[in-house]
C-alpha cells in the first residue's frame, strides 16, 4: 500500500509542480544516525543501532530535520489544496507538520462503517500517553464535502467526543478530495444520494508529512498502528 501511495503521490505533485514553487533543502546523501538524546555530544553513526550509553534507538539525521521543518518529496505537504475546518477556518495541510498525523475519510451521514471508524480512531487516541498527546493530530476528511458542512462536522465531533484542539475535522472541494483520496489509495463512490461506498483506511504520517503506516479494515486488532505511532512520537 506504501508504493500505492509513493506512485499517487508522486503523479499529483508531477501536475502541480508547473504551476507551484517548492524550495527544498538538499537531500542528505547517506544515512547519519545520532543518539535523540545526545547522550555522546554530537557524535554520530553510520549505520542503524543503539546508543551505547542509554540504549535508545538511534535515529537518522534526516528524521531530525523533519522536525526542524524538512518536507520531502513524499510528504502530503507538497500539496496545495485548501480545505476548511469543524471550526470554519481554512487550512493547507501543510499547517499540520510537525505532529504525527492519524488520519481517516468519512462521511457524516454513514450509518455502519464510519461510525466503526470513528470508534477506532478514538480507540487510538486512548491509547496515546498522556504526555504524548500534544504531539499527535488526529484528522477525520469528509468524502462528501456537499453534505458535510462545518455545521455538520462540528456535530459529528461533538456527537462522538473528538471535542479536543487535537482533532481536526476537514471539508474541501469535490476536486481535492478526489485527488487526496487517490494519494491515500481510498477508494469511494456514491451509491445513493446520501450514501458511499469507501475503503476503510486508517493512515498514520510522520512529522514531515510523509506516509509511516496504514491499518485496513473495521475494529481490527491496532497493536501495529499504535506501536509505529508511539515509535514515531518525540
């Protein structure tokens, strides 16, 4: 599903690139690992292991500057669709980097399957550590933009407790979410007017926006998701 992902993305922004201006920092060539605690001063490793000293995972340079504000080539950031909010306020994605972003399409009116999404998605945010949550968005994108309204969506949060300044409810137009939808590799189409047929795909993204984990299905086992979450979380 990653290269589903990569090849989606990668197609959109080949789109956009001629009418949009990206600045990039230059790409590191090869991996430099470091201690995140710095438990050695700023030495640093050229392969993947351990810190001798406190024994945490050491982690890539690169990871480091996706905190710094590094968005790759891969990074749902590069995208330049606006959307609006529970709360009626515009965004770009881009405005979310810097969280490890959990994100699911639904729709409002869905009377089975989103509202299991919706279950496991809060399920995910329990399992977050208190002092890990601020450091964690949790997104829900509405596949039906018509219906769902900020009205609309600011009802559904309320209705299944995603009240919280870490849950981010979006609409955007018939184009974008199309488009998003693609990059994400859901799949949906209307069967009814007020019903959709949808995959049922919960995306984790790093801080730089780039795609970690995908978790398919309704009420399945999260142990996987939770653990790349946690493991992604500074």
């Amino acid at each position: 599903m990653k290269n589903t992902f990569k090849i989606s993305l990668l197609l959109i922004l080949i789109g956009t690139l001629t009418s949009c201006d990206f600045t990039k920092k230059d790409k590191i060539a090869t991996a430099i690992y470091e201690c995140p605690m710095h438990c050695e001063g700023e030495k640093t490793y050229d392969k993947p292991g351990t810190c001798a000293v406190c024994k945490m995972e050491l982690t890539t340079m690169a990871e480091k500057e996706k905190l710094n504000g590094e968005i790759s080539d891969l990074s749902i950031y590069n995208l330049p669709s606006v959307w609006t909010t529970q709360n009626n306020e515009e965004i770009e994605l881009k405005e979310l980097h810097g969280d490890v972003v959990v994100m699911v399409m639904i729709y409002t009116s869905c009377q089975s399957a989103c509202p299991r999404l919706a279950a496991d998605m809060r399920n995910i945010e329990k399992q977050i550590p208190a002092d890990k949550k601020d450091n964690v968005t949790l997104v829900l994108v509405s596949i039906d933009p018509e219906t769902d309204t900020p009205e609309r969506l600011t009802a559904f949060a309320k209705e299944n407790k995603m009240e919280s300044d870490k849950w981010v409810l979006l609409r955007g137009s018939e184009a974008n979410t199309r488009e998003f939808a693609a990059v994400l590799a859901v799949n949906y189409k209307k069967i009814s007017p007020l019903d959709f047929s949808h995959s049922n795909i919960i995306s984790v993204f790093d801080q730089g926006g780039e795609l970690a984990h995908q978790q398919e299905g309704l009420g399945v086992n999260n142990k996987e998701t939770i653990a790349k979450l946690l493991e992604l979380v500074q």
